[in-house]
C-alpha cells in the first residue's frame, strides 16, 4: 500500500490548483480593469484574442436562434434571428431549446455562465497540481486559444465540462461516465472522440460498444442534417487548427500548386500522412522506465488525446476546441519529470503545447515588432507544432492500445526502443 502523502505534500498538490485559478482570476480581473479605465472594454486583443464587436458573439448565434423557434420560424440550417446573418453550425438540437424560453437577451448571463463552468471543469479535471504544474496550467489557460472561447462564449466550453464529468464517474462506472461524453457528441459530435477513455481498459469495452451504437443511430437518424453541416460550418485558416489548414491558407493565397479542391485534399492527406510517420518514429523510441501510473491523469489524458487527434484529422477546428489539450497536460507532466512515457520527448510536447495555445490567434502577441512579420506569412506556422503534437498523441495512444491487446509484441516494440 502507498504511503499517504504528508501535510507538507498536500499542500503542494493543492498549490497547484490554487496558483492556476488565481492566474486566470488576475488576469480576467486586470483585463476588466484597464478596459473600464480606457473605456473601450475589455481590451481582448492586446494579449491576442481576435475579440469581436458583440459580447459572447458565439453564443448569440444560438440564443438568436431560441427567439426565431419561438416566433415558429425555422432556425436551423439558416437563422434569420441572428444579428450576422450566420448559419447555424451546430446540431438542429440546440434549436428546439426554446422551450426553456431564453433568447438573445440571456446572452450574455449565460456567456458569463459558460466561462464560468468552463473555468471550473478545467480546475477540477486536473486532480491535485505541483506548484510548477500549476503554473504550466495557468499559462495555458490564459494562453489566446483558451480566451477566445471565453469571449466568444463558445458552447465547445460546455462540452468540455461534460467530458471533465464523464471521467470523474468513469472510474466508478463505465457506463454512468460514458453517458455524459455520448451527450456532449449527441450535442457537437466531435467530443465522441473522448469515448477513447473507454478504450484504455477492457472492463469498459461493453459501454464503449453500447456508446458507439447509440451514436450510430443517433447519426443515421440525423445523417441529413450532419450533411448540411458539413457545408455550413466554415473551414478556417484563423483562429484554427488541423490537417486542413495549411492547405486551404496556401489555396487562398492562390499559390500556383494550389488551384483546386483537389490538391487541399493531396495536401491534407500528405501532413496526415508525415504526422503519422513521425508517430512511428515516435513509437520506436519509446520508453521503457515506466513509472507508477495515476489512472486520473491517463482517463484524462486519452479523452484529450482522442478528441485531438480526431478532430485534427477532420480537418479545420477553431482553436477554442484546443482547450481538450489541457486533459492531456498531468499526464504528460508526469512523464516529463518522472519517466515511463510512451515515446521520448514527453517535455518537448509541452513546450509546444504552450506556443500552439499562445501563438494560435489571429494577431498573436509577439514582442519586437514579430507580430507583423508573423501575419505576413502564407501558412499559420503554429500549424507544424500542432503536426508534432498530432504525432505524438498519436504514438501515445497506439502505445497504449498495442500494450492493451498484445502485450508481448508490446514489449518487443520497448526493447526495440532501447537499442
């Protein structure tokens, strides 16, 4: 049995938690300040979030929409409630709301709310923090990728606050703590990639098949729906991440290889393609002084990682979805300072964590005069740190799964490593 930690020790772990959710109350709390002395609000932008003119501009594309149902005019895929003249680039779900009899005048008590239970969520996913981990945290947290979807008050937020409870009860049980995640994908779908958590121990392969079935359905009976969305949502080079963007960057810079649909395709199929080369290099090089394993910390690590690497493969997210990476962050810490990870380099990984989060922006807060310099090239080129990171997640999880299924080939790869 292992030893209870100390007072001392406890006290440490809680620091953690503490100096993070201070970081980002300092920082929301100066951030308000300066913009009630300048009188221009809360100046978003000079710490790079591409703010908008609207509060909680995302979420007033939903709240429209709960105005335009109760009026008995149809809101999904087009909503003519919605100040920007957008489509709704959510499931029709999120409509049929209405009946709760909010609109657009909650928007913005409800966008605090939603910052709020996001904030919280990622507090409480972390389990207990060093001091150093805490301030890893909260670089990441108040980092732009994780503030745009903060003021624009984006339900991505929410569903990853529905995840966060899912791996709370998943320990317990698989099938209580699957219900949340297949909720959050039965609201956004792209959080179905968080039911990787179910994959990481065969006791829970009968909830992720029950989950997956459920989903499936869910999918065929709105399989016409998720066609149009496919259409409506809008495949960004700003403010995004995946395997799609560099290439639809160099289309509409109009670069001469680059003059059809077809070669986006080529093009996001060749970075998966070096991504996942990588990850076997990655693999190779693995690691084999394993250290003690907190289960917390790798159910968090899979959701995130899931999510990740699912939603880099579709192609164009919008950064805010970079808030699943802070799942991944204890765990990986973890290997970084005390060994046992599944490919090397687990500190690097970090590393290019905390430059994705703070230069994935439209205008990234750069010293120096960087920042031009930066807006002026072709391609985002944050994107190669995301295409590293999509690698070794993705050698991580094939680890992972590989030791599961076949553990003496498992062992083999780990000698291989070592040689």
């Amino acid at each position: 049995m292992a030893a209870s930690p100390s007072r001392g020790e406890e006290r440490l772990t809680l620091d953690g938690r503490i100096v993070a959710g201070v970081a980002v109350a300092v920082f929301l709390i100066v951030l308000g300040a300066v913009g009630s002395v300048r009188g221009g609000g809360t100046p978003w932008r000079k710490v790079g979030v591409d703010a908008t003119s609207t509060r909680f501009e995302d979420l007033r594309s939903i709240t429209s929409s709960w105005d335009c149902e109760r009026k008995g005019i149809e809101a999904f895929p087009s909503n003519p409630c919605d100040p920007y003249g957008r489509p709704a680039n959510y499931p029709r779900l999120w409509t049929k709301l209405s009946v709760l009899g909010l609109g657009e005048g909650a928007t913005t008590a409800l966008g605090v709310a939603v910052g709020l239970i996001f904030l919280v969520a990622a507090l409480a996913a972390t389990g207990p923090l060093s001091t150093r981990e805490g301030v890893l945290y909260a670089a990441l947290l108040v980092a732009p990728a994780t503030m745009i979807g903060v003021e624009r008050g984006n339900v991505d937020l929410l569903m990853f606050a529905l995840v966060v409870l899912g791996l709370a009860i998943v320990r317990r049980s698989p099938w209580a703590g699957a219900a949340p995640i297949v909720l959050a994908a039965v609201l956004k779908l792209f959080p179905a990639f968080a039911l990787a958590v179910l994959v990481r121990r065969r006791g829970r392969w009968a909830a992720l098949g029950a989950s997956v079935l459920v989903l499936a359905v869910y999918a065929a009976l709105t399989l016409n729906d998720i066609r149009t969305l496919r259409h409506v949502i809008p495949r960004a080079v700003l403010n995004a991440y995946g395997a799609g963007v560099v290439p639809v960057a160099l289309h509409d810079e109009g670069v001469s290889w680059m003059r059809s649909g077809s070669d986006e395709r080529l093009l996001r199929l060749g970075i998966i393609a070096a991504g996942l080369l990588l990850a076997g290099g990655f693999l190779l090089g693995r690691r084999g002084d394993a250290a003690a394993a907190d289960e917390r910390r790798l159910d968090a690590f899979w959701a995130g990682a899931g999510v990740y690497v699912g939603t880099y493969l579709y192609g164009n997210n919008f950064d805010y979805r970079l808030v699943f990476l802070l799942l991944c962050v204890p765990q990986l810490s973890s290997w970084a300072w005390g060994g046992g990870a599944p490919a090397p380099w687990p500190g690097a990984v970090l590393v290019a964590m905390v430059a994705t989060f703070w230069l994935s922006s439209a205008f990234p807060p750069l010293p120096f005069g960087l920042q031009s310099w930066y807006l002026h090239l072709k391609a985002p080129p944050e994107e190669l740190l995301n295409w590293a990171i999509f690698a070794w997640l993705v050698a991580a999880l094939v680890s992972g799964v590989v030791s599961l299924l076949w553990p003496r080939p498992a062992a083999r790869l780990e000698e291989l490593g070592q040689q």
